[in-house]
C-alpha cells in the first residue's frame, strides 16, 4: 500500500496548498461578476480530459476485482442478448443488481457485441463509473462558478476528480458508486436551489441505480419538510408537491416494467414456499400468484416483485461488517454474523438503534436550522448521515462511504469552511486504507488478524465524532447568528477560525525571518563531544566478538560428495564433533564408521543444531552459518566418513575430541588441511562472541560473499549497508569482530552528529550534551548498533538528512545567497539516497525531509505574500521589494535543484549501491536493480510469518515486547547455591528514553499545533515519518523498526527541558532545570548499567534478570 499512501499524502499537500492559495485570493469570491462561459467551459473540458486519461491508465493497469468484472460483463452480455424481460426471471442466474444499472449495462453489452475488440476489455465495464466521475466533476464545477472564481471552481472540482478513492473505486476496481452518488449530489443540488419537484425524480433515478441511495432518503425529506411543511406552508404547494412525488414514484415503478417482475415475483414467491422459509408478505398475497389474468393483479405481482429485489439485495451479507472498517471492524467483527450479540442484544438490533439514533439526531439539526437558508446544511446532513451509516450500521461495505466526498465538496461550495475540507482529507486518508486494503487483499491474501483494519475502524470512528463536532458547531452553536453569504463564509474560515495562524489578523506572524547564524562551537562542546564519545567506544568496542574465526574452509557442489577420516591413531572412542559451518545454511550430513574401510554403519549422533534427523541416528544438520557447533557422537571403529547429503556445502573447520576431551586430528588431515588447520580457535562454548547470531546470518553472510562476488543471499533490502560491512571483512577477515565492528563505529560515529543536531536546535551545549549522554545511554542504540544487521545504517544517514533539512530549515533565501541554501539541500539529497540504498525506511524518511521543504516553501510564500502587502517595509534588515523581485526566481531554481538533490542523485547512489550486488543471473547494473525491488516488494508484500518475539508499532513506545536475540548457559545452574551463569542479549529501549518520549512528543506536538513552534514542527515531522508507515504494515514487524525513531524522542526530551529551563524566571530556577537533567541523565545511566549484562551478552547469574531486571512477564531477556 506504500505507492497508494504516497500518492494519497502527495494529493492532501495539494489541496492543502491549493486551499491557502485560494483563501488569501482577494478574486477568489466572484459572485455577480460577469464570466467568460466558452474560455469557461473549454477550461473544465481540459480538466474533464486530463481525468479520462488518468481514468484511462489505471483501468488498463489494473483489470479490477475479477468476481465484479465478471459479473457486470455476464449482465452486460444477458441484458443485450436475452432482453430486458427475462433478465431477472431465468432461474440459478445471480441478479442482485437493480433494474436502473441494467439499463446501463444493457448500452454496455450493445457495445460489447457491435465492437468486437471490446468483448474481452475491462475498460468498457468500467466506463459508465468513469463517466459519471466526470459528470460529478462538472457538477461541482457548474456550483463552485456561482461562487468561485475560474481557478478556485477547477481547483475544487480537481479535489473530487482526482481524490485517490474515486480513482481507486471507478478506474481500478471497476465499481459503480459514481453512477448513484452523482444523482444523490444532483438530488441535493436542487434541494439546496429550492428547486424540489426535479429533485423527486433524480432521486427515483438514483434508487434505480442502487439501493444504497435509499440511505439518503431523509435528506429529501428534510429539504420537504423545510421548503413546504415549516417555512410559508400552502394547501395548494403542498399538494402540487405531493402530486409530483407520486409521478417520481410512478415514474420508477414504470423504469421497471420492461423487466417482467410480474414473473420474477411468480419465482420468488414459489421458491420462499418451497424453501419453507418464512415472508414478510401476507399469504393473501403469495396467493395471487396463481391468478396471472387480471391486468391489476399483474401490476401489483410487479409492485411485490421489485420490492422482493430491493429487499432481498438490501437484506444480503448479514454481517456485522463487510469488510466496511468501521466501529465494528475496530473490536474485530468483520464477517462476523450480525447475530451474535453484545450486551444483551444482536449487532443487528444495535445497528437499527443507531441509523434511529442518525434519522432522530438529523431530524434536530434540520428543525433547528429551518429557518437558514444557506444550502450548505442538506449536504452537511446527507455526510453526517452517510458517515454515520458507515461507521455504525451492519452489512456495510467497504465502498458506502464514498457519497461523503462530493457532499463534503458541496458543502464547502455553499459555506466555505476549513473543518469541512480537513474532514474532507481526513475521511481520504481512511478509505484509501480501507478500500485498497479489501480491494488488494480479500479474499486471498486477507490476514482476519491484522491489527491494520482495527487501526483504520477507529480513524472512522474518531473522523465521525469529527463530523458531529463539527455538526454541533455549524447547525446548533451559530443558530442564532445572522446568515453569511459565501464571500462571508470564506472570510470567516481566515478571521475567525484560525486557519492559517489568523492571517489577515496577525501577519507579523508572517514578517520575514532572518537565517539562522552559523553555530559556533565551544570548547565546552568539543570537550563533551570528545566525553561522551570516547566513553561510550570504549564501551561498545569492549567484547564485540573475537577476531579470529576458522577463515580456509572445504567445500563441495555435489551431493553425495565423502570425507573419509583414518582414526587409527585414537586411543579412545570419539565422543563429540564439533564444527564451523560455512556460508550455506541447513546442510545435511551422514556421519558412518567402519571396521575395515569397507563395511560402514551409522554414527548415532545427537547435534546442537538438529537432533538426529527423520529417524536416521547418523543423520544431522549443519544449519547455522558462521557459527560454532557440535554434536555428541559414539565412534568406536578406526574409520569415519562424513556423507553430505546437500548440493553447495562448506564447512570452515572441524574439530574431532575422544573421552579424554582431547582434540584428535585424523591421520589423513594433510588431505583436507583446510577442515583442521584452525584447531586452536574453537572455543570450548558457543558465543556471539565467535558465532553469528540473529539475522547475522543473513547479513553477515551476504556481506562475506560481496568480498568474494559471490551468490548474494540475502536480497530482501538494499545492498549498501551490507557493502559497508562488507569493508570490516575486508579489513579483518569473516569474524565476528570483523562484520559488526562497521555497525559499531556508525553507531559512535552517530554521536558527535546527534551532539551537533541537538546542539543546532536548542544553541545550547549543555543541553545537547544531556540528550547526546540520553541516546548514548539508550538500550537499542547499543544493541542494534553492535549486532551485524542493516538498521544502524539507515538510521545513521536518516539522521544525516534531517540534521542538513534542518539547517536549511532554519535558512532563508531571502536574505542568504542562494546557491549558500542549496549546500545543506544537496548533503541531506546525498544522504538520504544513502539511507535508502541501505533499507527501505530510507524511503519513509524522504517524505518526511519533502513534508519539511514544503513547510519551508510555504514559509517562504507567507513572507512573500506579507511583502506584497507591505511593499515599502524593511523587515529584519530585508526589504519587502527585494522579496517581491527574488520570490518567483528562487523557488523556481530551489525547485530546479531539489529534483537534482532529491531525485537525480538519490536514484543515482541508489542504483550505483547495486554494484557489488549479484544476484546470480547475467544482468546488467540497472537490470539488476530493478528486478530487485520487484523481488523486495513482493517478498514484503506476502510476507506471512509469525515470530514470538514480533511486536506492533504501538507496542513500541511502551517496550511491551522486547526481541531477545540470543542466550547462552556458560555454567549451569548449582541447585541451592546459584542459579544459571547465562549471556543474553535483548533489543529494547532505556526506559528513562522511551517512556518519557511519549509524553515529549505529546508536548511537542501541542506546541506544534497551539504555538505553531517552529522545532516543534520539525521533530513532529522528522518522527511522524518514521512511524507512520508502520502503521499500514500487516507483515510481522519488530521493536527494532522503532529505532530510527529514537534520536527524535531524545530530542524531544530536550526539547521539553528546554522550553521548562526558559520558563524559568530566575537563576536559580534554571540552576535547578540544570541540575534535574544531571540528576535524569545519570539516571539514565544507572539503567544502562543495570541491564548492561541483557543488552550486551555479558554472562550473569539469571537470577539477578529474573528478580531485577524482568519488569513485565512480556519481557523474556533470559532463559528464565
């Protein structure tokens, strides 16, 4: 779903910019002025074309949800052939659709049959849903122009067209909600123009469209009750409009007649008695079934016939929720039966309560509000009551919310309010998850575990209490003010409602801002770097792992290939065998003795790795690469071979001991002298110290085999991080010091960075000293930077890129040479295609540095705009008129050179990263790159693994599940004396770190929000756009995803000691801000050594884990 979110936060930047440019138009509002109708109309066709096309693309590169297809294709096909007669009345046909799509489909299937190229495309099934999203799009069009100037009408009507859920919806699923939802949007049209008479027949139209438009039927209620009942009630009105609604519904009954429901009804009646299942009809009514003669019976047979349809399809999938996210998909009761029940009572029953609930809370808002005649409210009611049906009613689909958007578009036409295009947005964000997640993912590849639907029905939910807020607000709380017009409206949305920090209210807000000097270091700074720096290598260099490992090794490509061993230099039977498997995993082996070097008998073996394998004694397995191991074997006869049973095998070293437990070499070893040249660097326990573990044993491997351009095994991630690792092999050969010492010197190389990141936000040394010492003293940075994975890297570079962004953050080019503010642009550009190169999260990272830029850019407008508005002004020693002259050019050349810095050279360092990658196929260098991120994403896309030590990104914050990577018992346990001496290493955070930056990044974003903080802003960004993401992912995911959002929580700590430290009115007081973040970080410290032994592997007796350091029964951190 990563493209489709891209996409979708590209598309809500757009309107929000699009938005703030067309409020601080002064010509946005237009009513009365005099327009051009033929440049008018030529503008919405260019729109209307770019959007077929658009529609056009995506249908061809998506062929649609196949049982949709189909079915609209096998109706198209029977409607055209068999004739609109016998649609619904040849039995074991699947007709659920109403007869006013028919119709549709019928001109659908006349094609199909004239055009024979068309029979087999998708694209014309999915015309009529596209051409009713271009029929919506005028509409809005045609309104906005009553209000709107020429750019603010197409801006909005582009809000619609282009919105990723109808493009989704019509272009790619290939649905139909855009035929009945443009009539709904026409129905409240006309009510809203007082215009009721032709608003009863498009509704007749819609109900024939679908019977989800029954759903909105209060809304032409209200519009009744309002214009005709409460506001100038007259007999003769009231029956003039009574006399038309009948003719709608005659009208509709007469769309029907063509199809036979006389005969549809004969079926359905004698099926219902057939089956024994109970009707709602009266039996006085089954039985006219027999009387087929009497014209007036047949009409009623109709009548009960269409009703049978409407009801049946209306009464289908009766459960709680059909893959709709909503309040019931957030307890997880998606396709659960609507007859189970809660509290007493069936979902079915609650869902009545609520849409009772919906039409009484509606009802109140439409009687408070008779008497308004700004149109806006019919539109506010039918989005309340279509999000309401949505979030709260059963038998919900995925798609019923989608009238909500062009009613939201209405409403801001007829009262311009920010709240209503936030919803707007808002509402996107959720369906686009929950439309693409069911269009993509149901049935075959759905996870009914996921935590991702949960995560999307309580969005639904918060964005409904939005709506009734939001309700409460305009139709209750302003009841009694005096009606604005449009031009007043959307003046209210800037002087009264804050958007846009209260723009016309407060623009110094807006002066331009001088660039930040350049930070000047102090001693007091290179002394602390230095400190904290120097302690914690020493610390973390401390017991990284062994420099020597057995290095020569014998290998074979063949199954069945044998080692024969001459033992007839052993005193004693052979007891052990112990090995160092080399870079393939999982071998099989046959280890056999023989008396004479003929006859041959199994081994019984029992392995470290395996136990004896299939019921064979002399089979096990060598599974873990670069790691030491053994087995307990029973050799008593003078000869041994070891039969592989595995295609490519390498083992690096084996060591034979006897009962003695002395090494004994065969007294053939000279013939593999690469199996015992390297006795002396087994050790006598298996450690991370001399062996991988974790998922070293993918990175660490694939890192060895770039030394030697060999097969790379792991291809699940970029190559960069493991190429940088691949240089400490290089350096000191395949050990265990080897391919984690690179890690281990980026994670003290991230210190003096994040030092000068912290020292740059706050221009304080001692406070980048307390959070530097903060992350140092972190739990994850240790572990995960001394381990021989990729996270290290990426999160290095991501914080590179935000440290440069934020210099170029706080610089403006209004009065700083502009190539000067292109430097940072093009180090954080570097960095972030290093991040990356190196893992995916690179990527997530890039959108945040693009939130940022474009906050600036905005930034940079305001100033602009500011100028304009004061051109004779000097404003912290820049003059507005030199703004005005350099706006355009600068951002056009600042633009110009982000696609360099952001797109050219990322793409370009990611693709040169691909060099030492080999795949094992013939390809060349851009070849290779793209066919493996096929491979990546759909490697990551199915995923579908389970871990016990897996965890979800909001379990992260709060460290309930901790992975624990490695044990091992260095002496066992003395019963009565001492329990287990074992070495544990475990990924979590220091909680002194993390737990607090939960409330830090609380605090910081309600600065972000109430003061508009400018390093608020930034870190909510630079944080949001490492987290969110995960929020989509349905893959099994772990606690050291969080880590690249670890150095933002620090700051955020920071932040929140800063801004307690500047509150403070004397001395003193900030003497004691001083001393608190001594007192904290030491803390900080204390716990770092405490669980020193669990994070670092250093053996410890696993009672002091398990009465001191075992917080929750969640965390395992030993074997305990």
């Amino acid at each position: 779903m990563g493209l489709v979110n891209v996409f979708t936060i590209v598309y809500l930047l757009a309107i929000f910019v699009l938005y703030i440019t067309m409020i601080l138009n002064k010509k946005t509002v237009t009513m009365g002025v005099k327009q051009n109708k033929t440049i008018n109309w030529l503008n919405l066709a260019i729109l209307l074309i770019v959007g077929l096309l658009i529609r056009f693309i995506l249908a061809k590169i998506d062929s649609g949800y196949e049982t949709d297809m189909n079915c609209f294709s096998y109706w198209s096909d029977w409607a055209y052939q068999d004739g609109l007669g016998k649609y619904y009345n040849i039995q074991d046909r699947f007709t659920d659709y109403t007869p006013g799509y028919i119709y549709i489909l019928w001109i659908v299937g006349w094609f199909r049959h004239m055009v024979p190229s068309l029979a087999t495309s998708t694209i014309i099934v999915k015309m009529p849903a596209i051409l009713f999203d271009l029929a919506t799009c005028a509409l809005i069009y045609k309104v906005a122009r009553k209000y709107f100037d020429e750019r603010a009408s197409l801006l909005l009507s582009a809000f619609y067209l282009f919105n990723p859920v109808i493009l989704i919806d019509s272009a790619m699923w290939g649905q139909v909600d855009s035929v009945f939802t443009f009539f709904i949007a026409l129905m409240v049209v006309l009510i809203a123009e007082h215009k009721l008479i032709p608003s009863y027949f498009v509704f007749a139209i819609s109900i024939l469209m679908k019977p989800q438009a029954l759903v909105l039927t209060p809304v032409l209620i209200y519009g009744i009750l309002d214009q005709v009942i409460l506001n100038n009630f007259s007999v003769k009105r009231f029956f003039k409009e009574l006399g038309f609604g009948i003719l709608a519904i005659l009208l509709m009954f007469a769309c029907t007649i063509p199809f036979r429901f006389d005969q549809y009804w004969i079926t359905f009646a004698a099926n219902t008695l057939t089956n024994g299942t109970q009707t709602w009809l009266p039996v006085s009514a089954v039985g006219l079934t027999a009387a087929t003669g009497n014209f007036f019976v047949k009409l009623f047979q109709m009548l009960l016939g269409v009703l049978a349809l409407y009801t049946g399809t209306m009464s289908s999938y009766e459960y709680a929720s059909v893959n709709a996210y909503n309040f019931w998909e957030m307890f997880g009761l998606n396709w659960h039966s609507q007859d189970e029940t809660a509290l007493g009572m069936s979902y079915a029953k609650w869902g009545t309560i609520f849409i009772i609930l919906l039409v009484v809370v509606a009802t109140i808002f439409c009687y408070i509000n008779r008497k308004k005649e700004n149109g806006s409210k019919y539109f506010l009611i039918g989005a309340f009551i279509a999000a309401g049906f949505f979030t709260m009613s059963v038998r919900v689909h995925e798609r019923y919310m989608f009238p909500i958007f062009v009613l939201l578009i209405l409403a801001f036409l007829y009262k311009p309010r920010k709240e209503y295009l936030f919803i707007f947005m808002g509402l996107t964000i959720a369906q686009v998850n929950n439309i693409w997640h069911a269009f993509k993912y149901y049935p075959d590849k759905f996870d009914w575990h996921a935590k991702f639907p949960r995560v999307i029905g309580v969005l639904h939910v918060l964005l409904f209490v939005c709506i009734i807020v939001v309700f409460i607000k305009d139709l209750i709380l302003e009841r009694g003010q005096a009606e604005e017009t449009v031009e007043e409206n959307l003046l209210h949305g800037i002087k009264k409602d804050g958007i846009l920090m209260k723009i016309q209210e407060y623009w110094k807000d807006w002066k331009p801002r001088k660039s930040q000097s350049k930070m000047k270091m102090t001693k007091f700074d290179w002394i602390a770097i230095a400190a904290i720096t120097l302690v914690y290598a020493a610390i973390a260099l401390f017991n990284l792992g062994d420099k020597d490992a057995p290095q020569t090794y014998w290998e074979t490509y063949t199954q069945g290939d044998t080692i024969y061993f001459d033992f007839t230099n052993k005193t004693s039977n052979l007891t052990k065998l112990a090995y160092f498997d080399g870079r393939y995993e999982n071998r099989e082996f046959y280890l056999e003795e023989s008396a004479d070097n003929v006859t041959w008998t199994p081994v019984s073996v029992n392995s470290q790795d395996v136990a004896s394998l299939g019921g064979e004694a002399s089979k096990f397995t060598m599974s873990s690469v670069f790691c030491w191991a053994s087995a307990d074997i029973s050799v008593t006869q003078p000869y041994v071979r070891l039969r592989c049973n595995s295609n490519e095998t390498v083992i690096n070293e084996l060591v034979f001991f006897d009962e003695q437990g002395n090494s004994v070499q065969p007294v053939n070893a000279a013939d593999y002298a690469n199996l015992f040249d390297e006795q002396k660097k087994y050790p006598d326990i298996t450690t991370f110290r001399n062996s991988t573990y974790f998922d070293e044993i993918y990175h660490a491997r694939t890192a060895y085999e770039m030394t030697k351009n060999l097969y790379n095994y792991e291809w699940t991630h970029p190559p960069l991080g493991k190429f940088i690792m691949s240089i400490g092999i290089r350096i000191f050969g395949m050990c265990p010091f080897g391919w984690r010492i690179m890690g281990t010197l980026f994670g003290i190389a991230m210190l003096p960075i994040f030092y000068m990141f912290s020292r740059k936000v706050f221009k304080k040394g001692w406070l980048a000293a307390f959070t530097t010492t903060l992350f140092a003293a972190d739990f994850m940075h240790f572990t995960q930077t001394r381990i021989a994975t990729i996270d290290v890297y990426v999160t290095f570079f991501i914080i590179l890129m935000f440290y440069f962004m934020y210099q170029y953050y706080c610089m403006s080019f209004y009065d700083t040479p502009l190539k000067k503010t292109f430097v940072p642009l093009l180090f954080s550009g570097i960095f972030m295609g290093l991040g990356c190169a190196s893992k995916w999260p690179g990527v997530y990272a890039g959108i945040g540095l693009a939130i940022v830029f474009f906050i600036v850019v905005f930034r940079r407008y305001m100033e602009y705009h500011y100028a304009w508005l004061h051109p004779k002004e000097e404003t912290n020693g820049i003059k507005n008129e030199v703004i005005i002259k350099s706006f355009r050019k600068n951002l056009i050349k600042t633009l110009a050179f982000c696609v360099l810095a952001f797109i050219i050279i990322p793409g370009t360092i990611y693709t040169l990263s691909y060099i030492p990658f080999n795949n094992g196929q013939d390809m060349g260098l851009i070849q290779r790159m793209i066919k493996n991120q096929i491979d990546m994403w759909n490697y990551h896309s199915k995923l579908d693994a389970t871990h016990p030590f897996s965890s979800t990104w909001y379990q992260w914050p709060i460290m309930q599940r901790p992975i624990w990577y490695y044990t091992a018992t260095i002496k066992p346990a003395v019963e009565g004396v001492s329990g287990a001496i074992q070495g544990n290493i475990s990924a979590f955070g220091n909680p002194l770190v993390w737990w607090a930056g939960i409330p830090a990044f609380a605090y910081v974003l309600y600065r972000s929000i109430r003061y508009k903080d400018k390093n608020g802003i930034f870190l909510s960004v630079a944080y949001m756009a490492q987290l969110t993401p995960w929020m989509g992912v349905a893959r099994c995911t772990f606690i050291y995803h969080y880590f690249p959002s670890v150095p933002f929580i620090t700051i955020m700590i920071g932040y929140c000691m800063y801004h307690l430290y500047e509150s403070c009115k004397t001395e003193k007081g900030r003497k004691n801000v001083k001393l608190a973040c001594i007192i904290y970080a030491a803390c900080a410290i204390g716990l770092f050594i405490m669980f020193y032994p669990v994070i670092s592997g250093y053996p410890i007796d696993v009672t002091y884990v398990k009465k001191f350091l075992r917080w929750f029964s969640s965390w395992q951190l030993a074997s305990v």
